[in-house]
C-alpha cells in the first residue's frame, strides 16, 4: 500500500528481511484489499452474477424443460431414475449413454450414482453456461525443447512462473519424423504435478489407441490430427468417453473446412503453423486465414496455435483470434519465463476484449 512515509505503521518501515509472521499476514492482507476486483466473467462460477430463473411454471417431467433451465447458465442437479429395476451395471450403462448424448450436444453433465442402486443423480452443466463465458487467453509452453531429463523441474518452473497450462507433444516417429514419449512418461509426470492442466498433442498414426492410457495417465485435454483418422466422431466420442477433453488439430496442409462436420464434438481446435515434428521453426503467417474463419465461424470456441510463437508473432495469432497460444522455444529458453507468457497472454486479452 502507498503509505505516505510518515503515516506508515511501524511493521512497514521494517526491511522485509525482519518481517514476523505477523507482518507478514499484514503485508498479506493488504495486497489482497488493493487487488482490482476480477471481471464477471473472471470469476468461478459460483461467484458469477447468474441471471434469474422461473421455476414456477417448470414442468419437471419434461426433460426439455429441464434443459432449457440450465441454458439459462446455471448448474442443474436433478435425480434420474431407471426403470425396469436394472443391476447396477446395467444402469450404469445407461445412464452413461444419455451422458454420453449430452455430452455430444455441448451439455456437460455428471452423475453421481446414488443408493437404491437404479437411481442416478444427474448434475447438468449446460454448454450453453460454457459457451456465454468469454473464451479466456491462455498460455501453454511447450516441453518439447526443455530438458526431458528433467521434465518435472522444468514443467514445474513453467507453471510457477504463471503457464496456463502444459502442452506435451506425442510423437510416433510414423505420423511425424520424430520420436518423444508416451503414456508412460506423462503419469510419471502427473504423478509429480497433480494438479496443473494436461494437454497432450498426439501427433500420432492410430490416436484411438492411445485414449484409454492417456486417460488413465491424467491427461485433461487429448488432441489429435484428423488427417489419419477415418472416423473422426468416433474417436472423438472416445475420448470424451473416458472423460478427457476432445482436441482436433489440422497440418498446415489440411483445410480448416474439414474441421466443419466435427465443430459439435470438439472442445478445442488446434492450427498448426509449422509442420508438425519439431520444435524451434518459423512461424506460417499464411494459416492465419484459418484462425480467422474458425473465430468468426464459432466465437465462442477455444482456438488454439502452435509452432514458432512467440513474443514476435504473438500479435498476428491474437489478431486472428487463437486464444490458446503453444510456445515452445520462445517460453521454455527465456530468460525471464514469467514476463514472456504475462506479455503474450496480454496482448492475447486485447484482441478479445
Ligand atoms: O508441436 C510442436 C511441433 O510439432 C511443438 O509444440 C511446437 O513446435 C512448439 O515449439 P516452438 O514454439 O519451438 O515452435
């Protein structure tokens, strides 16, 4: 707090290095009263202005009526029984399949199984709740070029110095002409970071076969190139099936039109703007066209950039739209990590305000 000097407390005359616990606390608290208060859409859900709801006139046997509560942006618990006296297994089969369908329309939902064994509870999430909030700019660095022998100092230090998230590159040696790690690797790596947000960029031949390890290693986001894949829907069910995030990426050769027929399943789209394979080159200005289509196309959706980014050409990425921004070199070798990925998010926040 600006104190003029001679209003200060005794504790705030104190060099630093003579603070008390006491002192502390006090310094603490201070930077918490001038904290500028976060914007609505900023804050956690539960603290967001939430618009109001009749439920007056709500008929509750009606499961469109149900749904088009939670549109309004809020949480829904309701409870949801299955008929026909199933095991437990046999509702929970069910129940997943409607799960399953919601999901597929952008409702978020879970269940939690409750006693007697036929009865489920259903938390809807509605993805109308989602797609009001603002895509938020994000900043995901790239490990491919830190030292993999110390993948969790290095992955650590990232989200110290403020990393949104991590965005681990899987490489087959057959979908690109280069060789890193697997599942293996990655929950050994959750093991050491629990809680930070995994995002894996399967730059892989058959992805539908790494789903199921992936899930089970932690992985949050699971992103894959469509090119090899002859069902991308398919695949992506999959993924959502085994509750990880569905990412689609396309080669700077694809045409972001064949994202279309998917747009319903994605969580994410990726655009690529080197070839996939390697770290450290330059960044491909030209597929910034393809950013620009999906912002306009789907305002709401999380586009995400990868390759060559960095502090130089982050502004043509913000421009276009991308909100998630993969940096690699520009991030992992910087002198100053936490200042990079402030300056970046920055200029990624007033392109989307
Ligand atoms: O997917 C990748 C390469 O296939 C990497 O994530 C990407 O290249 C990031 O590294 P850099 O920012 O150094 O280009």
């Amino acid at each position: 707090k600006k104190f003029k000097e001679e209003e200060k407390p005794a504790w705030a005359k104190k060099d630093i290095r003579d603070y008390s616990e006491a002192d502390l606390e006090r310094l603490l608290d201070q930077w918490e009263e001038d904290e500028e208060p976060l914007e609505a859409d900023e804050l956690p859900e539960h603290l967001r202005p939430q618009p109001k709801l009749d439920l007056s006139n709500l008929d509750s046997k009606n499961p469109e009526d149900l749904l088009k509560i939670s549109k309004k942006g809020r949480t829904l618990m309701t409870f949801v029984s299955v008929t026909g006296n199933p095991t437990r297994e046999e509702g929970d089969a069910i129940t997943k399949l409607w799960q399953t369908s919601l999901w597929n329309n952008h409702i978020q939902a879970e269940r939690y199984m409750t006693a007697p064994v036929n009865r489920v509870v259903l938390r809807l999430l509605c993805s109308c709740a989602t797609k009001k909030m603002s895509v938020q700019a994000k900043i995901g660095p790239s490990i491919l070029n830190a030292d993999l022998s110390n993948l969790a100092e290095e992955s650590q230090k990232l989200l110290d110095n403020g990393a949104d998230y991590l965005h681990l590159d899987v490489m087959d040696g057959t979908f690109v002409p280069n060789l890193t790690f697997g599942h293996p690797m990655v929950k050994s790596l959750r093991n050491k970071i629990k809680t930070a947000f995994f995002e894996t960029h399967m730059m892989v031949q058959n992805p539908e076969q790494w789903i199921s390890p992936m899930a089970d290693a932690g992985v949050n986001l699971y992103t894959f190139h469509i090119e090899p894949v002859e069902d991308v829907c398919k695949v992506s069910r999959l993924v959502q099936e085994s509750g990880m995030k569905v990412g689609l990426a396309i080669k700077p050769g694809t045409e972001v039109k064949a994202l279309e027929k998917y747009m319903s399943i994605a969580d994410v789209v990726l655009v690529m703007t080197v070839e996939p394979g390697f770290g450290g080159q330059s960044f491909m200005a030209d597929m910034m066209s393809k950013v620009e289509w999906l912002r306009e196309s789907y305002p709401n959706l999380d586009i995400e950039v990868d390759g060559g980014v960095g502090p130089k050409t982050i502004e043509c990425c913000a421009k276009a739209g991308a909100n998630m921004i993969v940096s690699g070199t520009a991030v992992v070798g910087a002198s100053d990590q936490r200042q990079v990925m402030k300056d970046m998010r920055d200029v990624v926040k007033s392109y989307l305000k």
